[in-house]
C-alpha cells in the first residue's frame, strides 16, 4: 500500500496536533495488531465518529460517495430521538470522545441538529462535537443558538471559482458567497472553521492557496476524488463519479502547489478508505474494506463493541493521517452558561424543549431535574400558605 503523504511533507500543524494530544502509540486502544492467537477479540475504541445521520441533500454533487439511497432519519420523531440518545450515549461509554454530524446534509434537520449537538456537549460532556456541511443550509440565528455547542464546523468547498463549483453539483452560484458569511459568523459565535475539499478532475489544477491564506480556516482538510461501490461507482449508484478521479500523482501534485498552506492536511484514497469510523443513518457501522459499504449490525440492535468488530476500522491509519489533533475549541465556561439559558428561554415550549426530558423519563437529566425542582418548591410553598390560613381561621 502506498503511503499517502510519502511525496510531500507532511504539513506542521499535522504532526504538532498529535503532539499536542500527546497520543503514544498505545492510547489507540486497541489491541487490533495483536497476533496471540488465543487472545480475546480485538477491541476498537471508537474515539472519533462520523454519524451520517442523512442521506437526504439539496446538492448533488458528481463524486457525492454517501448518496439519498434512503430517506430515513431516525431522530425525527420524539422517541427516535430519544433512542439516537440512548445509543450517543452507548458510545460514549465505549470511549467516544469526539462525534461529528454529516449527510447528506445535517441542516436539512436544523432543530434535531441543534438539539443533538447540545445532548453530545452538556449531558455527554463530549471534548468536541463537530458538524460537515455544504453550508447552504445554515442561518445566522441556528449559529447564534447552538453554536456553543459546537467545536468545530467545516464547510465543503471543492473550488475558488464559482462555475466550477456548479459544474461538480455544488449549488447554484451562491457558494462562495455562503462560505465568507459562514466564516465571520464562526468568528462570531466563536466555533472553529475548517474547509474539506475534494479534488477531482476539474479542479486538480487550481491554486486556492491565496483564499485559504484569507479564509483562515483551523485545517483544510484535502481529499482525492475517492470511487465507491454502489455509491458513486457501480451498477446500482446514483452518481457516477468515474469522469471525476485523479491519479495519485495529480493528487501529489496539486498538494505540491500547496505545500506552504500550514493548515493543509491531505488525504489520498489509500489514507481515507478505512481509517474513518462511519455510522450510517441507522447506526450501522459501514465497512469500506471491500471497495464498497457494507453495513455492521446496528448499534441499536447489538453492543457497540460487536457492531465495531465488523466495521472493518484502520485504527493505525486513523492515527497516522491525523485523525487525532486538538478538536476542542477555546471555551469561556461563562459563554457557555449564558447559552444554555438562551436556549431554554428562547425554546420553550417547542420541540426542543419536549427533548429536553431525555430518554430515561422525566427525572433523567439535567434539565427535568431543575424543572422538578421548581414544582416541588412551589408545592411547599402552597402547602406551608394552606397551613398559614388554615392557623388563622382556627384562631378567629
Ligand atoms: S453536499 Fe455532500 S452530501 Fe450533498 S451531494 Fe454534495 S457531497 Fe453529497
């Protein structure tokens, strides 16, 4: 297998990331590279996930390799919320540490969105909660609510000129335009921007460097135009991303010309195809280890342990392309106080409000706890007035 940052030098900010995570070879947690041939299963730790929650987008973009094969979401109703709950917080459990939401497109369920990011950071207590966008979906008042919720929000953008944009299924012409505004409202709302981009034939020769010098985004993460079976390749595919790859060595090169980009982080086929942990949108490990997707059994069905033992996951290679840096953003514990409060106050009422009483019944969080703690203040209260009046009248 051919290394995937062999050709050019592995950006700076990659390596201090792992540094600065102090992550020794151990703390994968694994014990997948063990050969006792009497030893107990291998058991994956799932630090990072990536649940698509969706597969439903308003884009359609050529290489898109995580297609609308189905409709399904499964916190759309209340007690689908509820069991998306239960089983984050399985997760949690098993040593999940960072969860990222991606599609399709997470903002086609704004409200759930918002709702799950403030589940993962206050009742999980999640170092990072991150979300993967095409940001056309995203409005200043979503970022203004649950962006404390959120460390890091990346937006897709395969190219500086907008027809090319459009020309890959990107939008309409609006994208550019989308991405400046989603970087000063992460400026604002004080969530870590990143760029992904991927890189297919029709923008392998561009230069970004000049905007994304600009834009200054945490990472940009760089993918290679990637072909999947039954997604973007294939009989049963929706797209056909064939006319849209690139060797390896036009992906070397395009990464070549960015090499001063500090921010840069590459990913070439051969680094991307196994080292993510991918939960399709009904919590089913996908395993790509045979060029296609194939599902685990659902975590809402069995032990995250036995869904991960099919997933087919490269933990080495998650290291080794970065998929361990300093995903916590700076946080003011004050900020995120007041937040919490603006959430409470400005949903009441509402769906979000309903969600609060969690999936282990009234007294099952936080926030049902206070709200019973206010009845059972105001009961005493009426009880000890009752007495009160009860005392006067015996003495008149
Ligand atoms: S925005 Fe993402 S999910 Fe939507 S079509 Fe494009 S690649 Fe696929």
């Amino acid at each position: 297998m051919q290394s995937p940052m062999s050709p050019v030098s592995v950006p700076s900010t990659q390596s201090k990331d792992l540094e600065d995570v102090k992550l020794p070879h151990e703390e994968l947690r694994s014990d997948a590279s063990t050969s006792e041939p009497d030893s107990e299963p291998t058991t994956v730790v799932p630090r990072s996930v990536n649940w698509h929650y969706t597969r439903k987008c308003n884009y359609s973009c050529k290489f898109c390799f995580h297609t609308a094969k189905s409709s399904f979401f499964l916190p759309e109703t209340e007690e689908g919320m509820m069991e998306s709950k239960e089983c984050l917080r399985r997760l949690k459990m098993a040593g999940m540490e960072k969860l990222n939401f991606s599609g399709g497109e997470p903002f086609l369920h704004d409200k759930a969105l918002g709702e799950l990011c403030r589940f993962c950071k206050v009742e999980l207590e999640l170092p990072s909660v991150s979300i993967v966008s095409n940001g056309s979906l995203i409005k200043e008042s979503w970022m203004k609510r649950f962006g404390s919720f959120v460390d890091i929000l990346a937006i897709s953008c395969d190219s500086f000129v907008e027809e090319t944009n459009v020309r890959v299924g990107r939008g309409r012409g609006e994208h550019l335009r989308k991405l400046e505004e989603i970087k000063k409202w992460c400026v604002e709302y004080k969530v870590d921007f990143k760029i992904n981009s991927v890189i297919n034939a029709l923008n392998v020769d561009e230069d970004m460097s000049e905007h994304i010098e600009r834009l200054q985004p945490k990472r940009w993460k760089v993918f290679q135009c990637l072909l999947i079976e039954g997604e973007n390749a294939g009989e049963e595919a929706i797209r056909d991303a064939r006319s849209l790859t690139i060797s390896d060595e036009q992906f070397q090169s395009f990464l070549e010309r960015h090499k001063a980009v500090s921010v840069l982080v590459p990913e070439s086929n051969d680094a991307m195809m196994n080292s993510y942990l991918i939960l399709d949108e009904k919590l089913c490990f996908l395993n790509c280890t045979s060029g296609g997707k194939k599902p685990s059994a659902s975590i809402r069905d069995v032990e995250v342990e036995v869904a991960l033992r099919q997933a087919g996951f490269d933990a080495e290679m998650f290291v080794k392309r970065g998929g361990v840096y300093d995903w916590t953003k700076q946080r003011d514990i004050e900020d995120l106080g007041e937040d919490m409060m603006d959430v409470k106050t400005q949903t009441a009422g509402t769906l979000v409000k309903k969600m609060y009483k969690g999936p282990r019944g009234v007294l099952g969080d936080r926030e049902s706890r206070d709200e019973c703690s206010w009845m059972l203040a105001g009961a005493v209260a009426c009880g000890a007035l009752s007495l009160c009046l009860l005392a006067i009248l015996r003495t008149r």
